[in-house]
C-alpha cells in the first residue's frame, strides 16, 4: 500500500540508541534496524537470558552492526538507576522507551507501585530523567515513548494510582498507557533542547497479549489472543514502524504521537490524532509532580 518503510531510515552512523524492552516483539525490530542502519544500539533488556539470544539473533541478521547488551529491569528503580549509570556516559542520540506490561493481574514493584503504572510510566520516567544529561550532550537528540490505542480509554485516577482500592487490569492498562502519552508531551514542552514524541504500534502480534492470560492460568483466552494475532494483527516488524519513523524521519512534530494510518490499527506510520486529555496542561503537570515524588527523579533545569 506504499508509505514509509524501514528502508526510509537515514543513515544513523555515530549516533547512540537505547531500546527498552529489546529482547522481542516491536522493541527488538527496533533495535534491529536502528542497528543495521549504523547506530551504536544498547538493548536494555530485564532477562540477561532472552536478551542474550536476541543480541546473538541480530547478530545474525546484521553482522556488522554495533549491538551490545544492558541489564534494565523497570519494575525496581534500583535497576533503573543502575543502568543509567552504566550507560549514561556520552552522548545520547535515541532512547525508545518501549517495554511494558499489558492487562496482567494485579502485581507490585519492588519499590511498591501497581506493576502496570509503574513499569510502564514510572520506570521510563526516572529512566529518562536519569539519562537527560546523556541526550543533552546530542545535538538534536529525540525520546519516543511508545503508547497504546488503549490510551483513548484511560484516566489518571489520582486518588488510587496504583490500584490499591480498585484494581481492573485493562483499566490499568488504560491508564498506564495514558500516562506515557501524557508524559511524552509534557517532556517535549518542559525541555525544548530535546524532541519528545510518542508513537503506537497499533494491532501488532507480540508476546505482549498473551501475558495476562498465561499469568492468570487462562488456556483459552491465551489461545484466542494468538488466534487474533495469527488473523488480524501485522507483524511485529510492521509494528515498529511508527517508533522508527518517530525516531529517525526528519519531518517528526515535537509533542506528537505517530502511529499505523489505517484506523490508527495497522499500515504504514503518520501523524495520529490523540485523545483530548493528553494535551491537558494541568494533567501533564501534576502527572509530572507525582511521577518526581514517586520516583525521586526530578529533571536538572526543566522548564515547568
């Protein structure tokens, strides 16, 4: 159907990349290709196990590429700020904010949070805040964010934002989703040397769906969600494309969300309309204000 492809990525030698979430699915398409298109790439992975075979698969697909691989578990701040430390010497060009947990059972983090909030939003928020100094260093550095169509129905529910007195797994998920959103706009607005931006996979078949389930012990409903994968959903590959368009192409909209043009569902990546919430100023501001608290991450030198 034509539009933008991974073959429309520039050439991306001496720049640096950091991909959450690189072992699989729309993160390791990703790294893949911001690799094999001359960027440095770390790929920060919770499973030294799963990351390692993905490092060993790329290395495969891209012999010559520049690919090492970081220990990064969202879920403990510990992780977050270690991580940080190790990889936050030099320049940074790229950051993909992209692991995430999908409508699992309610779960803690190590530092306490609702699993879904907190590694969706509050690890990539103290993760980027650690690493600000790195991606000021850039000349013209970018952080995507990657969001969900879910976020149309999410809520920042203030008064339980982990959960504790009401938990519904896709409302978290909603709301998780949201704030990542929110937070990719509120970036681009409090610290203009950087270009924030969002972006979404659409319906894109990963492992991501069949989590839930498979931690909730539910046989058939994981069956289904790989039904729907196999039938409806574009590859993975394909789901990377908007996060690789927000990341590379020179046209991208600071504060924008790009995601799949057909129904925001699938197809080559564009500019999308966003839910009228996330461009709120006062959500983004007290998202921000409870996400510094939270984490104890505050942003040297951002605009308010």
């Amino acid at each position: 159907m034509g539009g933008w492809t991974a073959g429309d990525i520039p050439e991306l030698r001496g720049r640096r990349a950091i991909v959450t979430g690189a072992n699989s699915g729309i993160g390791y398409h990703t790294a893949l290709q911001l690799a094999r298109h001359g960027a440095s790439v770390v790929l920060a992975c919770r499973s030294a196990e799963r990351g390692g075979a993905a490092l060993d698969r790329m290395r495969t697909a891209a012999p010559d590429a520049d690919i090492v691989l970081g220990s990064l578990d969202l879920a403990d701040l510990s992780s977050v700020r270690t991580f940080a430390a190790e990889h936050g010497d030099g320049p940074l060009d790229i950051l993909v904010n992209n692991a995430g947990v999908m409508a699992i059972p309610r779960r803690a983090t190590a530092d306490g949070f609702e699993m879904q909030f907190g590694t969706n939003h509050l690890g990539h928020f103290a993760l980027t805040g650690l690493l600000l100094p790195a991606l000021r260093a850039a000349s013209a550095a970018r952080v995507v964010t990657v969001t969900s169509g879910f976020a149309w129905a999410g809520r920042l529910r203030f008064d339980d934002l982990q959960g504790e007195h009401r938990y519904r797994k896709w409302s978290a998920y909603g709301q998780a989703k949201l704030a990542n959103l929110i937070f990719a706009k509120e970036l681009d607005r409090r610290v203009p040397e950087l270009t924030s931006v969002a972006a979404h996979p659409g319906y894109a078949a990963t492992n991501l769906q069949r989590t839930g389930p498979r931690m909730q012990g539910n046989t058939l409903m994981e069956k289904a969600t790989d039904l729907g994968n196999t039938v409806m959903a574009q590859s993975a590959a394909a789901g990377a494309l908007p996060s690789l368009y927000a990341a590379t192409a020179p046209d991208v909209q600071g504060g924008a969300c790009y995601g799949p043009r057909l129904l925001q569902y699938r197809g080559a990546p564009v500019k999308v309309v966003t839910p009228p919430q996330a461009d709120r100023p006062n959500l983004g501001e007290r998202l921000w204000k409870v996400s510094e608290t939270l984490t104890g991450v505050t942003y040297a030198e951002a605009h308010a």
